[in-house]
C-alpha cells in the first residue's frame, strides 16, 4: 500500500508517553481493517502494515511482558 494511500484514510496515534520526544511508533487502523504502523520521525517513510491478528498477537505480547527486554 503507497503511503499516500494511507495518509488519505485517517490520524495516526502515538502513545501519551512518547509525546514530545520526538521518538514515537504510531499507528493507524485502516479501511480494510489492518494497521498501518510507521515511526513518527520519518512522517513521510514507509509504514507497515499488519493484519488484526498480527496486531492482536503484538498486543497480547507485550501484555505479558514478553518485549520487556527490549526497553531501555
């Protein structure tokens, strides 16, 4: 999916904690009901996108901890 198609579909959102530090993950759902994910200090790069599984799984994930060991 082109960026620009994305850009057309909505806001992205970024977590409360990563306001203002310039180092943010953001997302946005899409139309067709995946998620585009992109880091907020290249607005105009690629984005990813993940299905709501995909989604779902990254979630439950770092619900339980499992991604702990990747924060500073």
């Amino acid at each position: 999916m082109a960026a620009n198609s994305i850009e057309a579909e909505g806001a992205w959102q970024k977590a409360l904690r990563s306001a203002g530090t310039g180092s943010c993950v953001e997302l946005r759902p899409l139309d067709d009901g995946t998620v585009a994910m992109r880091n907020s200090r290249f607005p105009e790069g690629p984005a990813l996108v993940f299905t709501r599984p995909e989604i779902d799984a990254l979630l439950d994930g770092a619900k339980k901890g499992e991604f702990d060991h990747l924060a500073a």
